[in-house]
C-alpha cells in the first residue's frame, strides 16, 4: 500500500521498530540526527538490547541503511543484531567526530553522507 505522503514529521519516526535482515525486530528508533549544513537525516540512532528499558545500547545507523517497509510499519536494515553489537564503540562527541563516522560507515560497507 502506498503512503499517502511523501514526507514524515521527525516525532513519528520516534520509536519505530527496526528489523534485521532476517526481518525480526532488532530495536526502535529513538531520534534522529539531522547534518546541520545539508538538512539531510544524518543517522537515526536506534536502542537495542536491554530489558524493560534497562541495558539498552544506542547505535547511531547511517540513514541510507535503512528502508521503511509498509507491510512492516517498520524500518528494515541489512544489519544483524551481531553487526550492531561490533560496531566501532561511540564516545561523547561522537557527532562532532568525523574520524568515527567514518569508521562507522566503513564498517556498514556505506559511503559516508557528507560525500
């Protein structure tokens, strides 16, 4: 079924679910990261892992790494749970470090958003 618009206010991509490649639920978004220069969606961090909310990872997915899927009502990744858990670690300021998000996109076999 086709969507009936074209864009998505950023307060319901909020809290979609996220599928692996094996189409099982992985996490939900929890924001988004827009680049300040370009406008463009960045990343949307997603919480994985934990229990009741409690040991829950974020793990910023560069947003070219994801589709939404209707059938779904979710965002679908090519990534496994086992792929997001060795992803290079976050610091603080990681989104003020172009040196991880490159590493991160490498890692994810993506070209980084910037280029």
């Amino acid at each position: 079924m086709q969507s009936e618009h074209n864009l998505i206010d950023s307060s319901r991509v909020n809290g979609t679910e996220v599928y692996g490649a094996d189409r099982q639920q992985i996490g939900h978004i929890d924001h988004l990261m827009i680049d300040k220069q370009s406008g463009n969606v960045a990343y949307a961090v997603m919480n994985f892992g934990g229990f009741l909310g409690m040991g829950e990872e974020h793990q910023p997915l560069p947003w070219k790494s994801l589709r939404y899927d209707t059938g779904l009502g979710g965002y679908v990744t090519d990534l496994t749970k086992d792929r997001l858990t060795g992803a290079p670690e976050r610091s603080d300021t990681w989104d003020r470090d172009r040196d991880y998000e490159a590493r991160l996109h490498d890692y994810y076999g993506l070209a980084p958003y910037w280029i």
